[in-house]
C-alpha cells in the first residue's frame, strides 16, 4: 500500500513547520529524509503517525485518510505505523524482554494487559525479534543499563512486534558512535529488504542516507527542495537542501557520522543473517 502525502502542512502560530508537501511512497521503499535542523523532518514524521495534527492536507495509506482516524482506527494505524526515536524511548528500569513485549500491547486486552500476561507465543515472538537483532542475551538486563547501540535495537525489536507496516525513525542515529549507527542502520536496512517493510527515516547525516537510502527526500523550510535517488543529489541539490548561503563553505563530511564502510563492516560481521522473521501471531 502507497503512503500519500498531499499539500501536507503544519503552523505552529505563524511559523510554517511543514508547507505544502506532497510525496508517494510505494510500498517497500528505504527513504531518507534529510534537511537542516528546524526544516520540518520530525513535524513531518509525527503527523504520519498523528503524534501531530496536519492544520491543512491529506495522508492517505491506501485507501484510508489517515488524518481523519479517530479511536480504535487511530490505534491500529499507530500500530501499522512503528516509530522510533533519537532517545529510544524505552522503560530503563524494565527488563529488555518486557520492553520488547510492550510493542504487542495495542493487540491485546487491557486486562490481560494489566495482569501482565503475556503468551508464550507472544513471548517466542520477542526472543525471535531479540535474535534477529542480536541482542537477545541482553533479554533479562534493565534497559537502562546497555549500551545506546543496544537500547536503539530493543527499540526496534519492541517495533517489530507491532507488526508494522512502515517503519519510521527519527534520526536513530544520532545519538550513537558510528559502529553503532552502522549496526542500527543495518538493522533497518535488513528489516526493509527482507519483510519489505517501508523505512521513512529522517538523518542528519548525508552520507548515511547516500549509502543506505534508495531515495533521498530533501527538505528546507517545510518544503521538499529534493526527491530522488542518492545518485541525483548533485552539489546544486544538496545547497538547494542545506541552504545557497552556505554553498562556498559546505562540507559533505560536516554532515558525516564518518561511518567507515571497510573496518566496521568487518567487525560487525553479521551473526544473524537475516533470515525471515518467525513471529508466529499475528
Ligand atoms: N511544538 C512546536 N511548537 C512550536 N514550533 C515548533 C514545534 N515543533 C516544531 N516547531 C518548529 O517547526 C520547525 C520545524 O521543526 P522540526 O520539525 O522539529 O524540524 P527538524 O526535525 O527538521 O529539525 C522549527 O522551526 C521548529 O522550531
Ligand atoms: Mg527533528
């Protein structure tokens, strides 16, 4: 199913965070978002997943128009929608198995809930998604306590057991060390090729998105000033994106987390191939 975002645009008071835009994303396609900081990415990204409500245009995932969905409706898009955030967004004094079990949450009754009863199926299905992200011997550590590294892959573990349909992640690397930003962007990158599911991403760094993105979207004042592949980001687009006043001074690297493509993919040599994810219910 196509996400369709038509003259999306959010205010707050006069200031115009996210103005007029309108991009298709097919399904199954790995997009970066990038853009000066203030350009509208995380607005952008919130109002896909309504944590912020658009004051004009549409967002439509298929048929559906997801700008209008109220209740239980909301509930399931918001589940169909996983987002994932710079700070992780984990309970730190919870075990890294319960957090992962609080993404099936919206799938099943409050009671149940409340009485923290998990199934053994939903349980298998968590040290699948842990496994997957080779994380799983931290299962019973306080998520406080791991690694940023690690923190951002239970994030996407307790994602993945909402079963998403699209992923969204809101700059998941910018609070990591590169080997750790490679392994997350591998995760998502894994994710993305083998469930096919779609990966909307915002970066604040060019050369990631260069290497794991199959298209780019530039934004610069709430408005799209780039959509293509990382091949078409010319010189002129990325000053088009980061701003013409700057064009004499802009360094690419200046938006380098310096992943290293040779050393670190040698030492995060992957030791669970992603295979597909048995996480039997659904
Ligand atoms: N809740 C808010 N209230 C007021 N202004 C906001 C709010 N959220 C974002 N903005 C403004 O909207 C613009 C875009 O912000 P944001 O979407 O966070 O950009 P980015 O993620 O690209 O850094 C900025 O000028 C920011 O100050
Ligand atoms: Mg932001």
């Amino acid at each position: 199913m196509r996400l369709k975002l038509q003259d999306l645009t959010r205010q707050f008071g006069k200031k115009t965070a996210v103005d007029a835009v309108s991009v298709d994303i097919p399904s199954g396609q790995m997009v970066g978002v990038i853009g000066r900081s203030g350009a509208g990415k995380s607005t952008l990204l919130r109002m896909i997943n309504r944590l912020a409500d658009p004051t004009a245009g549409s967002i439509h995932f298929g048929d559906v128009e997801v700008s209008g969905l109220r209740g239980s409706a909301l509930r399931h898009w918001r589940r169909d929608c996983a987002m994932i955030f710079q700070q992780f967004n984990l309970v730190p004094r919870l075990d890294v198995m319960t957090n992962v079990l609080l993404g099936r949450l919206d799938h099943r009754s409050t009671l149940s809930s409340l009485l923290n009863l998990f199934t053994r199926e939903e349980r298998l299905m968590a040290i699948a998604a842990l496994e997957r992200l080779g994380i799983e011997q931290t299962a019973l550590q306080a998520a406080g306590t791991l690694s940023g590294g690690q923190q951002q892959r239970v994030a996407i573990a307790r994602a993945l057991m909402q079963r998403p349909k699209m992923l969204l992640a809101d700059e998941p690397i910018a609070s990591l060390d590169p080997l750790n930003a490679k392994i997350v962007m591998d995760s998502l990158r894994d994710i993305n090729r083998n469930e096919g599911i779609t990966v909307l991403t915002n970066l604040h760094t060019l050369d990631t998105a260069r290497s794991y993105c199959e298209r780019i979207i530039g934004m610069s004042q709430g408005r799209v000033v780039f959509d293509g592949t990382p091949d078409e980001l010319t010189s002129d687009a990325i000053h088009s994106i980061y701003g013409v006043e700057h064009a004499s001074q802009f360094d690419e690297t200046m938006t380098s987390t310096a992943i290293s493509t040779s050393g670190a993919t040698e030492m995060s040599a992957d030791p669970h191939p992603a295979g597909n994810l048995s996480l039997a219910p659904a």
